[in-house]
C-alpha cells in the first residue's frame, strides 16, 4: 500500500475494499479477507498492518471473515 499513513489514500483504500467486497458479493462471491505473515522489512510490515486493519474495517459492517495463512 502506497503511502500507508496519508489519510486520502486510506479513505481511498477503504472505499475501493468496501466496492470490490459489495460488488463480488452481489454476484455470488464467497468473500474473504487472509492476514498473511509479516514481511521483515519494517516500511513493508507497517505497510500491510494498515492495509490489513483497513480491509477489517470494510469487512467487519458486511460479516466477511478473516482466514489467518
């Protein structure tokens, strides 16, 4: 994720998860977001914390669950 402390792009992110989510559900999509294991590089790490906490925030209200690889 780009700029993973910018507020817009944040909001952006958010708003496109919560799009792509409704949209594949609407067609019969079984939807899930995956947590994965962490990077080393620690730009890499923060990086994935926001867009993983993101995804939660858009999954949550619609009852999608997370699976842990």
């Amino acid at each position: 994720m780009p700029s993973p402390d910018d507020p817009g792009r944040q909001a952006a992110y958010r708003a496109a998860i919560a799009e792509l989510m409704d949209v594949a559900r609407s067609r019969g999509a079984h939807v899930y977001t995956v947590s994965h294991p962490a990077p080393p590089v620690a730009a890499e790490r923060h990086a994935m914390e926001v867009a993983q906490r993101l995804q939660a925030e858009a999954a949550a209200p619609r009852g999608i669950s997370r699976i842990p690889v």
